[in-house]
C-alpha cells in the first residue's frame, strides 16, 4: 500500500516501514502520532483521491529521532560597493517511520 501524505508544507509518498525526515514534529522519541492529511492512497490496482484529503484515511508513525538539519549559508554581495553579508541556519527535522496506512 502506497500514501501521498502531507506534513510541513511539503508532500511524501510513503509505504510501510518507510523511515523519512520531515519538518519538526511536536513528540518525544518513540511517540505515536497519527496524521489525517492523507491526499491519496494506492493500493495495488485500486487509487482512491482526496479533493484535498481523504476523509477518514490517516497514517500512523513513531517518532525516531529529532535533531537539526545540514547548516543552509545565505550570502548577500554587491560588487564595488563593499557590501557582504553572511547568514547560517539549521531547521529542526524529526525522523519518523511509517507504522500503518489506514484507508
């Protein structure tokens, strides 16, 4: 079984025993969350699609690990006039696996 599901702002397709990154999730490790923004779901030869999500379908997930991403450099420059800026940022990221697909 395969899901398109939402999280952060971004889409991720998943199946069963996947282990992906996504933006922060609120948990601990090892926290059980179910998530009901499922936009669709494909099942061997049958797909079934929201308009936007699905109405009763949700993922359930452990959370694994919460930890910050790879440094992002953001570099402003302006030749001849003596202007550089330099800025760093890590986003927080939760690994999380997908546990069940119910739809």
């Amino acid at each position: 079984m395969l899901a398109v599901l939402k999280t952060g702002g971004k889409q991720y397709i998943v199946k069963e025993g996947d282990v992906i990154d996504v933006e922060k999730i609120e948990g601990k490790e090892g926290d059980k969350i179910k998530l009901g923004e499922v936009l669709l779901i494909a099942d061997k030869d049958k797909i079934n699609i929201g308009g936007p999500f699905i109405k009763g379908a949700e993922v359930e997930l452990e959370i694994k690990n919460q930890f910050k991403d790879k440094k992002v450099e953001i570099v402003k420059f302006k030749r001849k006039k003596g202007y550089k800026r330099k800025k760093g940022h890590r986003q927080m990221k939760t690994k999380i696996e997908i546990k069940k697909i119910k739809g």
